[in-house]
C-alpha cells in the first residue's frame, strides 16, 4: 500500500471511531422498559405517543427546576421553523431537542441532542433576528438592560444566560461581563446583580437581613447576588418572582423594611 492509500485508510478509520465514539456518549439511551414513559403502545411497529408536554421530560430531568432553561409549554409569538415542531402548538422541550439519539443525522451535535447544529447564540437565532451589527433581537423579552459597573467582579452563568436573552441586544463578549445594575423597566427598579450580599450588608448595617436567615428561594451564587436570586424560569409567582411579592414580601426576604 503506497503512502497516499495508507493515509486516506487511516483518516477513513479515523472518522468511524470518532463518529462511534460520539454516538456511543449520547444521552437517552432508553431501556426497553422505558418506553411506555412516552408510547401508548410498544407492541406493534408503530408506538403511538402520548401527549408531549414538557412534564415527561421533568419526569426525569427533576435538576432542571433549579437551572436555567428556556419557557417551554407556551404559545410562541414569533414563526418557528418547521423542523422545531410544536407540540399542539406549544413549545416544549421536543422543539429543540431529539428524544433519541439515532434521531441525530450528525454525530458531533453533542450530548444536548439539538435538533439543529450549534448552541448558543448560533442556535437561538434560529428563531431569534440577528440585526446589522450581529446583535441578536429578543423582541418579546426586551424589558430591561444591564450597565456593568465592574469588571473586576464576574457574574454568575446564570444572571449572564438572563442578560443575553432580556438584554435587547446581546454583545457576544457578555461573558465578560462584570458585576453592575439591572433596570427593569417595567418597574423602573434598578437592582444590583453579580455583588457580594455580605458587602452590601456591610456597607449598610441593619439595612439587610442576616445571609445565614434568608429563604432557600432566595439563591446566592457564591454569595453574590444574580438574577437567580429573586427570579426562577420555573415559578409560577408573577414575573417569574422565587416568592410572591405581595406587600413587598420578596423584597422584604433581604431588605429590611
């Protein structure tokens, strides 16, 4: 075998283990048993599906409650491509990704199963406008901006997942972002995210409640505080608040009155 044959044999091989190996480290690898936890009916060659919502997949994925995620279960307001299909017309967690990964034409989409290639940005504009200057539109969820106010100080994954999405247009370099104000402006509240809860208590004594005395709703992100803190995508509260927020109650879990 010359050297040009060898290297194209190698390369070809190459390319079967690495497609192998990326296909045997995807997730939902069901067991038979488990098919019933989506079909109707496994016993003939076509299983019809039971009702798609989001709740089969938390059936499993119970760690998504205290992640970020996308709303799913709802009517979209924009048109969404055909090959993101809707569930009754909602979105859920199907839209985006495959059930099964021999569902995947390509092998390097990775472990989240999307049905399209990319993440990210890449994969939100999808659905998403990008304008002229390659800043992505979130036209429905445009209610507020961030201005940082220090670099020295990095937000938490999270808060930075909420300012790419709410934030109108999102700087592809958001994750170096430091800490600063969020405004919301539909309250016209401007709320410190990214800072340390026990700096602010100590420039403000008596100003704030004990960190050790607050709810486990209010979340701290290595003892800063993040969208996260007053905010869950999951909640059902208004504004998707962690606690309602009645007679400022919410506030009142960190400020003291």
């Amino acid at each position: 075998m010359n050297t040009k044959k060898w290297w194209l044999a190698a390369f070809g091989l190459g390319c079967l283990v690495l497609t192998a190996w990326g296909r045997s480290n995807l997730t939902h690898r069901f067991a038979d048993t488990e098919c019933v936890l989506c079909h109707v009916d496994v016993r003939n060659d076509a299983p019809r599906l039971k009702p798609m919502t989001s709740d089969k997949c938390e059936e499993c994925h119970r760690d998504r409650r205290a992640a970020l995620s996308h709303p799913f279960d709802i009517v979209p307001e924009i048109s969404i491509p055909a090959d993101l299909p809707l569930a009754e017309g909602k979105l859920t967690c199907s839209t985006c990704h495959f059930t099964h990964p021999f569902s995947i034409r390509n092998a390097f989409m990775g472990a989240y199963l999307l049905r399209r290639p990319g993440k990210g940005a890449a994969f939100c504009s999808v659905c998403h406008r990008i304008d002229a200057k390659g800043h992505i539109l979130f036209d429905n969820v445009h209610q507020g901006s961030f201005q940082e106010t220090n670099r020295s100080q990095s937000l938490d994954e999270y808060t930075l997942q909420c300012i790419e999405c709410h934030d109108r247009h999102v700087d592809r370099a958001s994750a170096a972002l430091g800490s600063g104000n969020w405004l919301h402006r539909a309250t016209n509240l401007n709320h410190p995210v990214g800072v340390l809860y026990q700096q602010a208590q100590n420039r403000k004594p008596g100003s704030f409640q004990p960190q050790t005395t607050l709810s486990p709703e209010i979340r701290l992100y290595n003892g800063k505080i993040g969208c996260g803190t007053c905010h869950n995508v999951y909640s059902k509260q208004k504004a998707m608040l962690v606690v309602g927020n009645r007679g400022s109650s919410l506030c009142l879990q960190c400020h003291v009155k």
